[in-house]
C-alpha cells in the first residue's frame, strides 16, 4: 500500500473531528453502562458473559459470593490485563517483536499448560482420561499462564499493525529476571483471588471487566485498522485514538449482541 507523505490540513481537522466524534459516542456508551440500575458486581457479570459459562463450580466465591467469571477465564483476561501493565512498567510497551528463541518457547508453554489442563478436565467430567481432578487452583494458575502468552502475543502484534516505524527490535523480557517479576506479580494475584477476603471481590470483579473490555477493544481495534486500510501508517499516539474509540464501540457492540443471544437462547442463569 502507497502511503501519502502528507495530509492536507483539511484532512488533518476531518480526522481529528471523527477522532472526537467517537471518542465521545464511546463516552456515552461508558455513561449509560455506568447509570444502569444495577450492582457493579451484577454488571461485572453482564461484561463476563459473553464469554464465560459462569458455572459456580468452575468458580472462586469470595466471602460466599461467586465471582462473575470462572476461575480459568478470570486467569485468562485479568492475567493478560496484568502482563500488559507489567509490561508497561517496565517500559515495554511499544515492543514490536515477535517472540522468538527462548521466548517463544515461554509463550508456547505457558499457552500449553492451559490446554492440556482444560482438556483434561474436560476429558475427566466425560469420564474418558483422569489423571488427576480438576481443581481451582489449576484452573486459575493455567489461566493466569495464559493471560501471559496473550499479552505476549497481542501486544506487538497490536504494534506492528498499528506504526508506520514499529520498534521490530525490542521485545518482551530483558531476561529471566523479567520472566521472574512477571511471574511475582501473577502470583500477587492468584494468592489474593484465593484468599476468600471480601473486601477484593469488586475490586477483582471490576478489574476482571477493564481486562475483558481492554482485550476485546484492542482486538476490535485492529480489525477497524484492517478494515480501513490503515494498517502501519500512524505516527503519534493521538492519530490512534479515534480508532481506538471506534474498536471500543464495536467491542460494546460485539458483547452487547452475544449477551443477548445467550440470554434469548438460554436466560440468566449459568450455562452448563
């Protein structure tokens, strides 16, 4: 694709107006969810269930009360949330490249222990492969495992789709000492979702929401890239942020239609 190498200024203010325009269709999409009449745990379920089963016996309950998403799930979405801070922390946040070597390898196993203990378990409530049973504690650990491997994938794939000049030699994890912080910091949050401490439930909740609204925007994102032709052309972040607004809106869309098939196909209640 021939990229201009330069815009007219008409261009520049019809592109900061539509930036605006979504930015601020998304912000009402953010303040009618927030004014619904309904518990923000009850909404923490609302944003989960698209995607999850919300099965109790998959679930961690804290201080009695089931946690909106199930174990494995939760692991998947606030593991990648937190792998993606960590990230950012660490000055990370604009790598581009792939991973490779040892990397890879990481990246493969940590999605690896996940299938192969969600097949497992599968394979284990059908009756036909036990090895050992299934347990909260594996699910959350193998998801929170995962949660890495998504943000060692998404986010420089989100880079490289994005910038015109992406950063192809930087990556994730300077080295094993990288490797052992992340693993702190997941760790953080695997022994504070078991603690059973009441007060954590909707910080936990709430931070399970930003992570899966966080995924499947980012992920809209790119497909509005795509879809526009845009792909490795921007230069400075706010050129990013109407598309980034419009991934948000059709991330509000694409759960908003998944949360009403399951409620028209097989109401409220958990599935399975």
């Amino acid at each position: 694709m021939v990229r201009p190498k330069h815009r007219s200024k008409a261009g520049e203010r019809s592109l900061s107006v539509g930036a605006l325009l979504m930015l601020l269709f998304a912000a009402n999409i953010l303040t009618l969810f927030a004014l619904l009449p309904l518990p923000w745990l009850q909404k923490a379920f609302l944003i989960a269930s698209p995607f999850c089963p919300q099965r109790p016996a998959h679930s961690v309950f804290i201080g009695g009360q089931q946690m909106p998403i199930e174990a494995r799930m939760f692991g998947m979405f606030a593991g990648a949330l937190l792998a993606l801070l960590y990230f950012t922390a660490r000055g990370q946040l604009g790598a581009a490249a792939l991973p490779r070597g040892w990397r890879l390898g990481l990246c493969v196993t940590l999605f690896g222990v996940m299938v192969f203990d969600g097949t497992q378990a599968l394979l284990y409530d059908m009756g036909l492969l036990q090895l050992y049973a299934p347990n909260l504690y594996l699910r959350l650990g193998t998801g929170l495992a995962s949660g890495v491997g998504i943000a060692m994938l998404l986010l420089p794939l989100a880079n490289l789709a994005l910038w015109q000049k992406p950063r192809t030699t930087t990556g994730l994890f300077t080295g094993w000492q990288d490797v052992a912080g992340m693993a702190a910091v997941q760790a953080v949050l695997f022994a504070v979702t078991l603690a059973n401490w009441a007060p954590v439930l909707l910080p936990l909740a709430l931070f399970n929401s930003a992570a899966i609204i966080t995924i499947i925007t980012t992920l809209m994102t790119l497909v509005w890239v795509l879809i526009t032709g845009h792909t490795a052309r921007f230069t400075r972040l706010r050129d990013v942020v109407g598309y980034w607004a419009a991934g948000f809106i059709l991330a509000a869309a694409f759960m908003t239609a998944l949360a009403l098939t399951r409620l028209a196909l097989f109401g409220s209640g958990p599935l399975g």
